[in-house]
C-alpha cells in the first residue's frame, strides 16, 4: 500500500495502513514465523486447522470474523483436509524482499494523500514484538503531511483487523466518510 501509494499521487483517494506500511524489524519476523510455517500444511479438517490457530498465541480472541477468514483462506481437498490457499514461497519470497531490498520509510514522503494509521500496541508473542513501533509510527506522522494516527489498545497486529473493536470501524468510517 505504502509502495502504490507513493507512486501513484492520485490514487487512492485515501489511505488506511492497519497496523503496517513500515520496514519490518528483524525480531518481527521471528514473531511472525508461525503463521508462514502453517502454509503448506494440511490439516485432516477445517477444525483441525482451527484448533491449530486457535493455540497461535496472537490470536488469543477465537470470534467469527477470524473463522470467516481463515475458513476462506483454505481449499478443501477430496479427502476432506484443508490447507491455506496462500502459496508459502511467494509469502518467502516477499519476506526476503524485504529483508535485502526497498525500504518503505524512504517511500513516506511522496504520500500526499490522507493518511488513517492505525496502531496495535500489543505485540505477537511478547508484548515488545509489535509490528509498527511507536518510533516507526511517530516516523510516518513526521513525513506524511496528511497522516493521522489512531492507536487502538488492548489490540496486536491480527486483532486489529480481526477482532470486534468499535472503535476501528468508528475511526476508519469517520476518515472515509
């Protein structure tokens, strides 16, 4: 997002970057390990795959809108077991990307367009380990002209977008409207 963004002045209208658009710190993607490990697997039931994520520690809110995506995120086979429809080595490929290559931060500037950030503070499996630092947040306010930041406590990176928290759908409502 922050790539397309920085590149096209008109489009979109509007940004909303959940609980992202920074460069990815190495110790995230340690955190972020387990969620690319289960690509490729396949699990005998789509309820063996939920129970699976469900012992994810950063998921620690099971609702419905995490079983309505990561039951669509699978393809059943005949057998009846599901894996993430989610190729591993695309996900691989653009973790190394990152990694090695372009650095979003660099990118902040040429955003002329309203901004919505929105902010986890809570980390994945510690409580340090979030995806975009205060610093890293602080960062895209300073070089965005038309950013506005929105924390949302009590939330980490998945919980934020897919846990029930009001006040997401009143910030992001309220920005497009």
């Amino acid at each position: 997002t922050v790539f397309f963004a920085s590149r096209y002045a008109t489009r979109p209208g509007k940004v909303v970057l959940v609980d992202g658009g920074a460069d990815i710190r190495p110790e995230v993607f340690d955190s972020i390990r387990p969620s690319i490990d289960r690509l490729g697997v396949s699990y005998p039931s789509l309820a063996a795959y939920f129970d699976f994520l469900k012992r994810m520690p950063f998921l620690e809110s099971w609702n419905v809108y995490m079983e309505r995506y990561y039951g669509f995120d699978v393809a059943t086979a005949a057998d009846g077991s599901v894996r993430s429809k989610v190729p591993k080595a695309a996900v691989q490929e653009e973790v190394e990307g990152m990694r090695a290559g372009y650095k979003l931060n660099e990118m902040y500037r040429w955003i002329r367009r309203p901004v919505l950030i929105l902010r986890a503070p809570g980390g994945l499996l510690r409580q340090d380990d979030y995806i975009l630092s205060p610093q890293e947040a602080a960062g895209m306010m300073l070089n965005m002209p038309n950013a506005r930041l929105v924390e949302v406590p009590g939330t980490n990176h998945y919980t934020i977008m897919l846990g029930r928290r009001r006040e997401v759908a009143e910030a992001v409502l309220a920005f497009l409207s």
